[in-house]
C-alpha cells in the first residue's frame, strides 16, 4: 500500500513539473517611444481585506495551537 501511494504521488508530482514546463513569455514593451522610469501599478492590487484575512489567519493559528496544547480537541 505504500509503494502504491509512493508511486501515485511521484507521479503526480512529476506530472504536474511537465505540465508547468513552458517558457516564460518575454515582458511587454511599453508604448510609445521613451517608455516609464518605475515598475508601474501592479496588475493586481492588495486591497484592504488582503490584511484583513491575514489576522484572522493568524488569531485562528494561535487559537487552534493553543486549544491543542490543552488537550481540548
């Protein structure tokens, strides 16, 4: 059963490197002649529930972290 779920994962694994191996597009040129000084706006922007999420990841971590070490669940 080991070997099985060994296999199956390896395979997996390797499927996945194949199927993300491609080459990566080259960067945009930017219009017109002189082109911009700094990096731009990002294509995605952070927006504000972004950190939001994020401390609410971390409390539930301490909280289930904690919860386990007092033996609760």
């Amino acid at each position: 059963m080991k070997l099985i779920n060994k296999a199956l994962l390896f395979l997996v694994l390797i499927t996945g490197a194949l199927y993300k191996a491609e080459e990566i597009p080259p960067a945009p040129t930017p219009p017109g002649g002189g082109g911009g000084t700094g990096p731009g706006v990002p294509a995605s922007p952070i927006d504000m529930y972004v950190y939001a999420l994020v401390l609410v990841a971390v409390f539930l971590i301490i909280y289930f972290v904690r919860k386990r070490e007092k033996g609760l669940i």
